[in-house]
C-alpha cells in the first residue's frame, strides 16, 4: 500500500488479485463528529434500557438490564463494524466506515481489538491520546487502528475510475498555474483529477484548498475547480501515468 501523490493523504491497495483502487483516510474532524454521534446514540440507548430498568427492578429482568447496559457500552461498535459493513449510525452519517489496512472488510478478530483498545485511546477521557495517534500517523490510524491493523476511511461513492479524464475535465476552464510546476507536481494535480469522483465535494474542496491558493490567484473559482482547470492545462501537454494509459501527447522536457 502507498500514497498517491503528494497533494492527498489516499492511500493505494492491492487486492490479491492484483486489482488496485484507492482508500482515503478519515482525518481526526470527521472521526471526532462520527464518536460525537455514536456517543449520543449510545446515551440513547442506555436512557431507555434505564427506562425499562424501573418496571423490571424487582423482577429477573433486572439483570437483562445489566447485560444490555455492558453490550452497549462494550460492544456497540463491534455489533455495528459487523452488522452494517464497518459502519456505526456515526460513520454512515458522516460517510465513513472502518476496513481492514488491506483494504478487505473488518472481520470479528480486527473489530474486537480495534474497540477493546478504546479504553486506552481514551483512558480517563484523556482524549489527546487518540488525537496525537491519529494527527501523528500517515493513516490517521488510533491505537486500537494500530493493533486490530484497521483504517477508518472515506465511503467511495464509486469504484470505478475513469480510463481517460479528458471527457471529465472538459466540463472546466483551463487554468493556468501561477507558478512553475515540477513534473511530479502535474502528475499530483493530474492524479487529484482522476480520483476526484473518488473524494466527494466536501473532501476534494479540503484537500484543493490547500494547494489551490498558492498555485493560482483566480478567485472566482473554487479551490477543486481551480485544481481541475489546472488538471485541463496540464492534459494537453502531459497525460496520467497509469496501467491503462499510455503515454502522452508530448513529452516534458
């Protein structure tokens, strides 16, 4: 597995069928939105079970209680990783969910590990711990990442790419660089352009705009439009290296 280019944090697998495709790291903003939600629903949860506790007090239903208050506590996100293809209410609606580094779905063993080492991402709320981990490593991995060797990325909306981006990029003006690009440096912008059906709006908007201001001055453009009518300039002199795709129109010198 390796980066894409310089301008993202996506990381590149390999099935074991030889196939590549492209897996986008959750950053720590949208994992701490997506623990904020599951957060809640588990306060939900645990308020009805309560609930319910008051009718069954004297009863032996009092101990079902007990267990439903340790599942959910425990075992929330396990049940949901393996019920719902590694997604808990807060990933789907934050748009993420947990996989394995190789990028194959989470299974029970890499699920349970990852969860049972939350303790210690959070040990006595003291929550830097896991933020560190997360700011700190190339997968925006947590401890219980590190040892259930699990990532938390970016749901894809589609899993095919594109063979050829010069249909896409047609639909945006071409931009002009305001400053002198590297040959690796039109190949980032041009690789942004392939997987940018990959990213989503939100995603490709926070990654351009990084880069976008410092490479043109055009403000009347978005920054992912600006980096997409810079993938346009650049595509008649240089097209994407890639397994499908030959060489381009004419060589950099």
């Amino acid at each position: 597995m390796g980066k894409t280019g310089s301008f993202d944090t996506s990381l590149e697998a390999l099935t074991p069928e030889g196939v590549k495709f492209i897996l986008i790291p959750a950053g720590l903003p949208v994992r701490t939105l997506a623990y904020a939600i599951d957060k809640i629903a588990q306060w939900i949860i645990l308020i009805i079970i309560s609930i319910l506790g008051v009718y069954l007090r004297y009863t032996t239903g009092i101990w079902i209680i007990f267990i439903l208050n340790f599942l959910v506590d425990w075992f929330y996100h396990v049940i949901c990783e393996l019920s719902f293809k590694g997604q808990s209410l807060g990933k789907y609606m934050t748009g993420i969910r947990v996989i394995r580094s190789s990028g194959a779905p989470v299974d029970p063993a890499s699920s349970f590990i990852r969860n049972l080492l939350r303790f210690a991402d959070t040990f006595f709320f003291l929550f830097p711990i896991a933020m560190i981990s997360i700011t700190a490593s190339s997968g925006f991995k947590r401890l219980g990442d590190w040892a259930g060797n699990t990532l938390v990325v970016y749901t894809q909306k589609s899993s095919r790419q594109p063979r050829n981006i010069s249909g896409f990029l047609a639909h945006y003006d071409p931009v002009i660089p305001s400053v002198q690009l590297s040959n690796d440096e039109k190949q980032a912008i041009l690789n942004f352009a392939r997987n940018y059906h990959l990213f989503g709006e939100s995603r490709a908007n926070e990654i351009a705009g990084i880069y976008a201001p410092y490479l043109s001055d055009n403000g009347r453009l978005s920054d992912s439009a600006c980096l997409l009518g810079i993938a346009r300039s650049l595509s008649g002199e240089i097209t994407l290296k890639g397994p499908d795709e030959t060489a381009g129109k004419k060589e950099i010198k």
